[in-house]
C-alpha cells in the first residue's frame, strides 16, 4: 500500500449491504453509493490506508438477505479512487468470470484515475450458485488455482512493457494481445490473495505483495509462526510479501458497553437464518460436524465469516492490535457493524493509542 505506517488499518466488506456482520439491528450497513462514497472520504481524511471490497454476486438470503446488494469491485473502486486522494482501493476479481484482457483493462483504468492507488484482490470463487448463474463451471480446487496462475500471468504480461503478444496455457489460448496504458506511474497495482488452502496460499505467495493469513485467535507465537512461514516461503521465490489479517472491531468506551453491543447484535439480533445458509453452503452442519464445533462455526460466521473478534474498550482494542503488529503482522483489514457511525470513534481512540505507541503516523491534514 502507499502509506508508511508500521501497522496499516483497512476497512472490509463496505461494499455490501450488511458489510460483514450477519445481523438484523436496523442500524446494519445499507452498502449503497452514498454511504459507501462517504465512508471513504472519511477514511481517507483520517488516514486509514485500504479498503477492500468483497466480490460478491449473490446475496446469502435469511431475513436481511445478507449481502444481497453489492456494488461491483472494480466500478465501486474506480468512482472512490476519483474521489480521495491517499487511500489505497482494491478491486477483488473472480478470475474465472473475468476475461483477463478485459480487467487488465478495467484495472489500469482504475490505477490511472488514482494515480497509482488501485489494488487487485485476486479470488478464484467457492460458491456454486454464483458460477451457475454465470454458466461457468466451478472447477475442481487445484484446477482454479492453475487457471488463476495463467490468469494473473496474462494480467501481468498486459501490464509490463510486452506489446503484441500470444499467450498459449493449458486454459488461456491468446493471440495478439496489446494494453495500453500502462499502470500508473511505471509501477503496477498492488495484488493481494487470501488463499487458506495450501495450493491457496502457495499462490499467493508466489504471486502477490500482500498476503492475509488466519491470525490465531489463541495465540501470539501461533500467529508469528503463521507470517513467518509464509514470509520464507515467499523468500524461497526471491520475493518480499507482506502479511495481514482480518478483525472484526466492536470498540465501545467501556468493555461492558462494547460487550454488550456485541452480544445485541451478533448473538440476540443475528440473522440466523442467513448463517445456516452461509454454513450450508460449507457442507457445516449438526450432521456433518460434531455439535459443539457446529455451534462454534454458528457463532464465528455471525460475527462476519471468520476474522479475529476484536471486543472491548480502546486500550483493550489497541493492544490487541499491537500484538498483532508484535506478531509481524503489516495490517488488518477490519469491518464494523456500521462503518460510518463507528468509524470517528475507532479513529480517535484507537488509531489515536496506535500513533501514540509509534504504529501509526498522524493523517496529514492536506
Ligand atoms: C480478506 C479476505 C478477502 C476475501 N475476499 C473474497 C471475496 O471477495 N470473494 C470470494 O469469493 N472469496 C474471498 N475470499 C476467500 C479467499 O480468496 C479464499 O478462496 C479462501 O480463503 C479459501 O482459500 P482457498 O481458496 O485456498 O481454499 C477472501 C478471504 C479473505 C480472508
């Protein structure tokens, strides 16, 4: 990312309704233009350094329909790149439903009208009902991650200096292919994969820049083991990666009233029939897994499909992102149940601690 701080901050999942938690509470993330484009003005302004859409093409149902509306990645980007000025945004591409040539296309659009600030989260998909509805087949795990492969080297080929070139994969046959411009300023897009899977993230650290790994919910050694195993295996391709992890933030004044907010929202006020979907769709269930890890699951992908549950007063919140900075960890991408109502407080409070404990910088005021 552009910014220099040593532990960057990212919001995730803004671009769709309900954000990342499956909740009823009226005051959930609407996800439209409005709110999503004032989000990010504030983000900008306060010096947050990223913001990662979901790639989302069908909503998960329940009574909120959870993420049933989503503003597509790369348009989404491109209309918030043309309207901040620091902030990094990532467009998060399915790559076996976008033609290369094309966003390779879309891309360098978004990397021109940010001057240099687009990001790619490159995804293969796991969701079948999004690829039927596509009328593309969902290939078997490793397959996607070899067509992923010769995805990324066509978009990376586009972007270099090559002009005029064929392309001949075991999936991708090309002839003649020529893109310009050129990304931004002589450099290319920063590119991101959360690949949990070996082959996943064997992918992404011979691809990316940024990696987002699973940080333990256990332990801060488990967690600095995670980034440095993927660090040298990044090493072993001659490449430098970043590591981040994903959180999920309720920060309230007291630990009592964040608590609270927490249990009102994400255990009283879940959309539990939106989660058993989400988890149906998983193959999780009381028949398939043993009951109390079926429970356990329940309530992880209530709080916004995995991620680290962060809870508690600014100290406690803060601390807890230093020791993930402790563990080695670049940044985190985090969502909140309302991005725009929590946002100024998270800011002041907790990137404030942050910039105190030498983590962060102070946002520049121009
Ligand atoms: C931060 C983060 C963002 C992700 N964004 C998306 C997304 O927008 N769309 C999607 O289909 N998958 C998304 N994924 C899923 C991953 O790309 C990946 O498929 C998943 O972690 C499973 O790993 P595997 O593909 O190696 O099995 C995301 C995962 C993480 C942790």
């Amino acid at each position: 990312m552009h910014g220099s701080n040593a532990l960057q901050i990212g919001l995730f999942g803004a671009n769709c309704s309900s954000g990342r938690a499956v909740t009823l509470v009226p005051e959930r993330w609407s996800g439209n233009w409005p709110d999503n484009k004032k989000l990010a003005l504030l983000a900008d302004a306060a010096g947050i350094d990223f913001l990662l859409p979901i790639g989302r093409w069908k909503g998960y149902g329940g009574d909120s329909d959870y993420q049933g509306t989503t503003l597509e990645t790369i348009t989404w980007a491109t209309g918030l790149l043309a309207a901040t000025r620091r902030i990094t945004v990532f467009g998060t591409v399915h790559a076996p439903i976008f033609n290369p040539v094309v966003a390779a296309k879309e891309m360098v659009t978004a990397d021109h009208i940010g001057e240099g600030r687009f990001g790619l989260n490159i995804v293969v998909g796991w969701n079948e009902g999004e690829f039927d509805m596509f009328g593309v087949e969902q290939r078997a795990h490793e397959q996607r991650y070899e067509y992923a492969q010769e995805w990324i080297d066509v978009i990376k080929m586009i972007w270099s200096d090559r002009e005029d070139f064929d392309f001949d994969g075991n999936y991708l046959h090309m002839k003649g292919i020529k893109g310009k411009p050129k990304p931004y300023g002589g450099t290319r897009p920063v590119i991101m994969n959360a690949g949990a899977s070996p082959t996943g993230q064997a992918f992404a650290v011979k691809n990316c820049d940024a990696f987002f790994l699973q940080a333990s919910r256990i332990s801060l050694e488990e967690s600095a083991a995670r980034v440095r195993r993927a660090k040298e295996a990044a090493r072993a391709h001659g490449r430098a990666i970043g590591c981040y992890t994903v959180g999920v933030v309720t920060c309230r004044p007291t630990r009592k009233a964040a608590e609270d907010y927490f249990h009102h929202c994400i255990v009283e006020h879940a959309d539990w029939s939106a989660v058993d979907g989400i988890l149906a769709l998983k193959n999780i269930s009381r028949q398939t897994v043993p009951m109390a890890e079926y429970l356990a699951q329940r309530s992880g992908y209530a709080q916004g499909m995995g991620g680290l549950p962060i809870v508690g007063d600014p100290d406690h919140v803060a601390s807890q992102f230093a020791d993930l900075a402790k563990a080695g960890l670049t940044g985190i991408a985090i969502s909140l149940v309302n991005y725009l109502d929590e946002l100024p407080y998270f800011v002041a409070e907790v990137c404030g601690r942050l910039e105190w404990m030498g983590l962060r910088e102070k946002p520049r005021s121009s």
